[in-house]
C-alpha cells in the first residue's frame, strides 16, 4: 500500500538543554544575532521549493533588520538580461494570515542603472537609500512610485543587495523597505550592522536560491519529456495546479488552525508533488494520450492506470515528499462520493491493476483531494486540442455543484475565498 503522508507538525531537528538555554539568554546581543544568522542559514539548505525558499530568505532578511516590507527579484532563466518580480511581504498592507495575489506579478525590469533593483544587478553592489523620494543627485537609478500610490503605501528607507553565488554569479536581488525602530513605530535608517548580518546570510541564500531554481528546472524538463507523449501535460498547466493547490492548501490550513510553521513545511513540500501529478502517464500508450477523440470504454480503462503507475514510481520513498508524490498520484482523480478511481487497490505493485472500490470522503488523502479540484479547474478553463475553454461562470457553478459530490466541500470553500489568487495565478502562468 503506497504511504500516506498527512498534514504534521514540524519538529526541529535539535533540542536545547537548560544550560545552554541559560548560556544563550546571558549571551550579548550580537552572539545571539550571530546564532540566529547560523540557525537560518542551516535552515533554508533544507527548503526545497523555490517559492518556500523565497518566502524564507525574504522573512529572515527583513527580521534581522526589523523592516516593514521586502521584494526579491530573480534574473530570468531565459533571458539574463531582465530580473523578474519573484516575490513580495508587507506587513502594513498583508496581514501573514492571508493570500496575497501580488506574489503572482509579471513585473519584469530590465538589467540597467535605470531602477533600484537592475543598477544593484548590474554592478553587483548593495545600495542603501534614507529616504527613497529623495535620491541624492547625479544617481542614473530612480524609484518608481507606482506601487506606493496604488496601495497607498510610503516607502521610505531601501536597502537593495545582490544574491551572489560562490562564482560570484548573480542570481537576484533583494530590495528590504522601511527599516522600524524597536517600537515598530518610526521609520528608520538601515544601519551598518543589520546590512552587515542581512549580506552574511545573502551569501548563503543564494546558494541556496540557485540549487531551488535548478531543481524547478530539473522538474520541468521531466514534464517537458511527458509533455512530448501527452499534450495536454505543458509546463504552465502544472505549474498553475501546483500554485492553486498550494494556496488552497494555505486557506484550508488555516481555516483548521494549522501552526503556521506546519503550513510552510507542507507548502514546501505540496507544490513540487503536485506538479508531478500527472507523471504516471509517461506509461499510458501514444495511441490512447495522442487520441483525438473521445476514448472508448478499454482506452478509458487504460487511461486509468496512470494513477497507479504514478505512484509506483516513487516506490523507493526515502522522504515526506516522495511519500506525498505518490499519494497524489494515486489519489487525485478519487471523489469525494466515493465514485473516482482507482479506489482501494490490495497490492500496488501487483503484476495486474485491479481497481476497487472507490475512496470516499476523509479517506481520501487531504492532498490529493486538493490537487483533484486544481486539476480539475484548470483543465475545464484552458483551452486545449480537443475542446475550447469553458466560460468562468460555468466552470464556478460545476465546482459548487460538485461540493459535497466529487469535491471535498471544505477545499471547495477555501477554494472560491481565495479566487482573486486563483485568477492571478493563471494572469501569471498562461499557455
């Protein structure tokens, strides 16, 4: 039977007996900052996702120097000449306990001394800035206002710096905005020693960012090689169902009182599996995945078992996510009524697939019901060689007819509270 992997709460890796505790509270100010950098440091070389280690990197930065609000831009894949919005915090616009649609921007700037972020990227140099509506005189770089104005915000102190690698590559920038005093009340400047701590841990950061990004490469191709067998599997698809499950994920978790640092971890975890969702049918016979009809009963049937090949490619499981990879290939075309597939299976690994009866309601695992619904919005609304897009309204209206039937009702509900995300997640990933 494949493992079922649950929401769980994350432990650290290390307790602190009572007389280091004692040891730590007496230390100076300066040890415990220096600790802190050594502990975050070692905890995001364990971060897998790209989008969870930008989260991380950009709330450890903005913590070590108390600042109200961050951006990080990353340098394009395709084209090391523009940096691409990548990702953003606030605490005066964003409360922590909602989502946000501004982390799927397609803002993009070009690599030159024209804006903040490009001239930091093009030189390589960090640029600190007091008061972001008076830049000093003779600078090539200015401060666009637009987002200031939109939101009603007032940036003032910057502190823009490179993530270089170890061949001294840059790979982005981070932009950390309005420095606080210890009040949180008065906007300050950012001093020499939090520029100092926030570059130490930049350096391991981009490291870090680097090794995430070449992951997310590493799985695109294996969904660009099932994409040449099956048409429909592209990579903006499975990155839009992998970004809805997530954030579906967030709202149902915390609708439930999930630990926030739970969240994270099995955010981290969630959007890579379900990017993998589909990757059984590398098995599945060109003649039945190229079909431009509609599949006859034995195809059909066929067509089922891409499930289970699926998750019989993450037999070898050696992690939580491996162990979440192949419950969601299994389960995400399970229903909630209990009618989906392929149902309770005796032996995974049997010579012969025989189906049973079908998971119903809790039974189901929570991620697998999440990517079903993803899955399921995204193929009615996109477009593809067999059919047109369904309108909006049609594809809400099937989903809140399905509650109860083929959803799971509380996915459903996290699902229509956060469709202005939905929305912006597909402006973000578009065929």
């Amino acid at each position: 039977m494949p493992v079922t992997v649950k929401p769980k709460k994350f432990h650290q890796s290390h307790s602190v007996s009572p007389s280091l505790a004692q040891k730590t509270n007496s230390a100076s100010p300066n040890k415990l900052r220096l600790n802190n950098l050594l502990r975050v440091s070692e905890e995001i070389n364990h971060i897998k996702d790209i989008d969870a280690l930008l989260d991380k990197v950009l709330y450890e930065s903005r913590r070590f120097t108390n600042a109200d609000a961050g951006s990080i831009y990353l340098v394009d894949e395709y084209n090391d000449k523009i940096l691409k919005f990548s990702y953003v915090q606030n605490d005066t616009l964003f409360r922590s306990d909602e989502n946000n649609k501004y982390l799927y921007s397609n803002q993009t700037l070009p690599i030159d001394d024209k804006s903040i972020a490009g001239y930091v990227a093009l030189t390589g140099k960090s640029l600190t800035i007091r008061d972001a509506y008076k830049l000093p005189s003779g600078v090539s770089y200015s401060f666009n206002s637009y987002f200031d104005q939109i939101a009603s915000y007032r940036t003032k102190s910057i502190f823009a710096f490179p993530l270089k690698t170890s061949r001294d590559k840059v790979v982005g920038v981070i932009q950390i905005i309005n420095a606080l005093d210890k009040k949180k009340k008065m906007t300050v400047s950012f001093s020499e020693q939090d520029k100092l701590y926030v570059m130490l841990y930049a350096n391991n950061a981009a490291v870090a960012i680097e090794r995430a990004i070449m992951t997310r490469a590493i799985i695109l191709r294996m969904i660009k090689m099932a994409e040449l067998r099956d048409p429909k599997e592209t990579g903006p698809h499975v990155n839009r169902v992998a970004a809805y499950s997530i954030e579906i994920y967030q709202r149902w978790a915390r609708l439930h009182q999930i630990p926030e640092i739970e969240i994270k971890r099995n955010r981290d975890l969630l959007r890579i599996a379900a990017m993998l969702h589909d990757v059984g049918k590398v098995a599945i016979s060109d003649t039945i995945l190229k079909k431009p009809g509609k599949l006859d009963p034995d195809e059909y049937e066929t067509m089922k078992t891409h499930t289970v090949m699926g998750c019989r490619l993450f037999k070898e499981t050696t992690s939580d996510w491996d162990a979440l990879s192949a419950d969601i290939a299994l389960s995400h075309h399970e229903k909630w009524d209990g009618t989906g597939y392929p149902g309770k299976i005796e032996n995974i690994y049997s010579d012969v697939i025989q189906f049973g009866s079908g998971k119903k309601s809790v039974e189901i695992p929570l991620f697998g019901r999440i990517v079903g619904l993803a899955d399921v919005y995204d193929a009615l609304i996109s477009k593809r060689v067999y059919k047109e897009a369904w309108n909006e309204e049609d594809v809400k209206k099937l989903i809140q007819e399905q509650s109860g039937r083929q959803f799971d009702p509380e996915v459903v509900k996290a699902f229509f509270e956060i469709y202005d995300v939905i929305q912006a997640i597909r402006d973000k990933y578009k065929d």
